[in-house]
C-alpha cells in the first residue's frame, strides 16, 4: 500500500477534548469507516469498466464534485494511460488526443513524489504541458494519482467542489486515500485479466469462457432472456501453417481476432476456445441476432487481408450458431455442441458461411 492511511489518535477520553477537537476527531473516525465502505464497493467487483464507475462515482460522492474522470491503462501491455470514457461531467474534444505516455515525466513525477497536485503546480514542475495537452484542455481543479506495488496504473482528475471551495488538505489526504484503495482495486482487476487472457490474441481464455457461459445460462433460464453463441473456425489453417510458417499463422490468429472484438458489444464475450477456434457469447441475444453478428464476423475477416513480411494473404472462417435452449441445454458442453454441430455443417457445405443449429 503506497502511503498508509492516516489514523487518527486515540485520545484518553472524548470528555478531555474541547468541542473543536472533538468534532475533528470524529470527522475522523467518520472519515475511516467511510474508507471501509470504500474498500468493500471497489473491491466488489473485478470487471473493469464497473470498477472504474464505482471508482468515479465514490469519488464524486465523497468529495463532493460533479467532474471525475479517470486516465488509465486499456490492456495489460498497453503503452499509455488513456482517458476513459465513463468520465463524469467534463466537457471532452474527441478530436483531442487524451493519451499520456507511461514513460512522460509527468508520470514519473507522480511516482516519486506520490501526492495530489493542481495544473499549476504540475506546470511549474514539468515547464510545459507537452505531451498532456489533453489532461490540461480539461482543466482539472485536482489531479491525483492512483499507485500499486510501487507503479503508478491510473490517474484521477476531479474538478471544483459543488460549493466552490477550494480543496484543503485534509481533502487532499482523504483523497489520496480513495486513490490508494482504488489503484489496489484495478491492480486486482488487471491481475484477474491476466489470468483470464489468452497473452497472444488478447481475447479471454476457454475455461474463462465457460464459466461465464454457465452463469448466463443460469440468468437465461430464470429471467426468461434469449441467449446465443458463435463458435469459429478458421478455414483450411493447418495448411495455412505448413506452407507459410507459425509466425505467420500467429499474425493471422491476431488479425482474426481483433475482427471478432471489433465486430460484437461490449456485453458480448469473445475468446479464443483452442488453437485456431474461437467463440462468442451473446447475452440477450436471438438466433436471428446472433446471425447477423456472425455474418458480420464472416464478412469482416474474408474482406481484410493480413499482411506480413511482404506478403498480403486472405483467409475465411466458418461458424455455427446455437441459441439456448432449456429445454434441451441442461450444460454448458450441450450448447456449445449444438453451435459445433452447426460449424461443422459449415465446413461440410464449402467452408465461408454460417450455420444457425435447429
């Protein structure tokens, strides 16, 4: 934990103190079990994207704020910190670039001196805003640095108190309190995608995959909601390997790949189910849905060439999809061998299509 949370200390007896002392220091203790409360909602959940709201929001709650957003880190090997798009209350410039690299010296400013800082104090430090043009086009009132295991892996920005005063230090502290549970909460989540991601495609692994289906499934059947899935397989891979070698194989799994993310929501799940077969999840979705978001998976990798080492070469893909059945789905294997079924017609009617399982 990067600077402890300050503790208030004990006095003999409450009766000792005068009422100012008094009332500070249980603002204190009233302060300490809200940073409890903290530590529970943030560490409630490893999805990221809620995270990240329940971070904003107990941010804007405590601190009395209606601005909050939050540069962070968009996968685990990405460069840069990133503005994210659940910021609260600031007006954003899409055509501006709000990356921050991780190598800047604003990021290396924030590690050493690890506390909260104004833009003013931030300029008279740095010189210049090169290089953040787009964190000071927002003119935050605080910025506040989020760090775990020594390494700085966010950063809040929050704007004018509701009352329009300026922040304390005390608010300050208690901020930078907030910030210390938030940055272990994403620290945590960021470990939980490490262990959930297939490290090539950057999709989620298979045991991933079926856990979560299993849990849909259970939603599916007691909500009375449509659910569907798509497995995929690439056409004629092995062949693809031998004439072209694996290094080439593997950019055509990572092209592949990043067509099917790019291609369902955010609520979907894709991953990779084992060596050149993929699948998605798709919640509250219908086979006639899920046949329009196959299709478009189809068109998308038959239309985009991968090109590597001189080389410009196309592959296709062929799929099934099924969509869940209580009636005849008691597990998840059932579901997935119904749209496997389906796949295989696929292949067996000329490969490059989709197939919807009866």
């Amino acid at each position: 934990m990067e600077g402890p949370i300050s503790m208030p200390e004990k006095p003999a007896t409450l009766g000792a103190l005068d009422e100012t002392e008094r009332d500070a220091y249980e603002k204190q203790v009233f302060d300490l079990r809200q940073l409890v409360e903290v530590s529970k909602s943030l560490n409630s959940t490893l999805d990221y994207n809620i995270l990240i709201d329940s971070i904003l929001f107990t941010i804007m709650g405590q601190m009395k704020v209606l601005k909050a957003g939050l540069f962070a880190k968009k996968g685990i090997d990405t460069p840069y910190f990133s503005l994210h798009r659940n910021y609260k209350g600031f007006e954003v410039d899409h055509a501006t670039n709000f990356a921050i690299a991780e190598d800047h010296d604003l990021i290396k400013l924030l590690s050493r001196h690890y506390r909260c800082y104004s833009l003013d104090e931030i300029k008279e430090r740095l010189g210049s805003f090169r290089g953040i043009e787009g964190l000071a086009s927002l003119e935050p009132s605080l910025v506040v640095p989020l760090k775990a295991k020594g390494v700085i892996n966010g950063i809040i920005i929050i704007g004018k108190q509701i009352e329009d005063e300026a922040f304390t230090d005390n608010d300050k502290s208690y901020v930078l309190d907030i910030a210390i549970l938030a940055a272990i909460a994403i620290n945590n989540a960021f470990l939980f995608e490490m262990t959930t991601t297939d490290m090539m495609t950057k999709l989620k692994m298979k045991h991933y995959f079926y856990t979560v289906l299993l849990e849909k499934m259970e939603h599916s059947a007691v909500h009375d909601r449509a659910l569907s899935i798509v497995m995929i397989d690439i056409d004629f891979f092995k062949k693809f390997n031998d004439t072209y070698g694996h290094q080439c194989g593997d950019a055509v799994l990572k092209q592949v790949a990043r067509i099917i993310q790019a291609s369902v929501r955010t609520v979907d799940l894709a991953a990779r189910y084992g060596g050149e077969e993929f699948c998605v999840l798709l919640p509250d979705t219908d086979k006639e849905h899920a046949l329009a978001v196959a299709e478009r998976i189809r068109k998308g990798v038959s239309g985009t060439a991968t090109v590597y080492d001189g080389l410009t070469l196309h592959v296709t893909i062929s799929l099934g999809a099924a969509q869940y059945d209580p009636a005849r789905d008691v597990s998840g294997k059932s579901l997935i061998d119904r749209a496997d079924r389906a796949l295989y017609s696929s292949k067996q009617a000329g490969r490059d299509r989709v197939t919807i399982a009866e």
